[in-house]
C-alpha cells in the first residue's frame, strides 16, 4: 500500500510527515499486516521540497523525511494518476 503525495510545499511536507507517524504508531499498532507493507512517498517537479524556504530548512525536512521512511523524490512532475500503477 503505497501512499504517493504531490507537491513539496508546506500543506504536503506536513501531510507526509502526519502520515508517516500514523503508519509507524497507530497502524503498526492497530493493523500489523497493512503496516509492513505501507510506504509514503512525496513528489515534487523542483530540486528540494519547501523551495520558497531557505536551504537550512529544505535541508532539515529532507533529513526529518527520509529518517521517518518517507521516499523523497524531486525533480519529477506527476502528469497521469492512474489506479493500481
């Protein structure tokens, strides 16, 4: 179970972050199963996520997401969203 969000600003970075610890507290505690498979991923078309930010902090969300297993990926656009791919 793959959760993708698009976009790196600060409405997406928090969602990402608040989803995460949902996974890692409530849903490994709650539905062990769904757990170990669930993953975030966040998608963003620039080079760093919260670009209207200075580097210190793009540089600390990095860090805070990829500890917290959420897979940054940037410098991509998103053009389809498709069930099941």
């Amino acid at each position: 179970m793959t959760f993708v969000i698009v976009g790196g600003g600060p409405t997406s970075v928090e969602f990402a972050g608040e989803l995460s610890d949902f996974i890692k507290k409530d849903m490994k505690k709650w539905f062990p199963e769904l757990y170990l498979e669930s993953k975030v991923k966040i998608v963003e078309v620039g080079k760093e996520l919260l670009s209207t930010f200075g580097k210190d902090i793009q540089k600390y969300v990095r860090r805070h997401m990829l500890k917290n297993n959420v897979e940054v990926i940037t410098e991509l656009g998103v053009k389809e969203v498709r069930r099941n791919e």
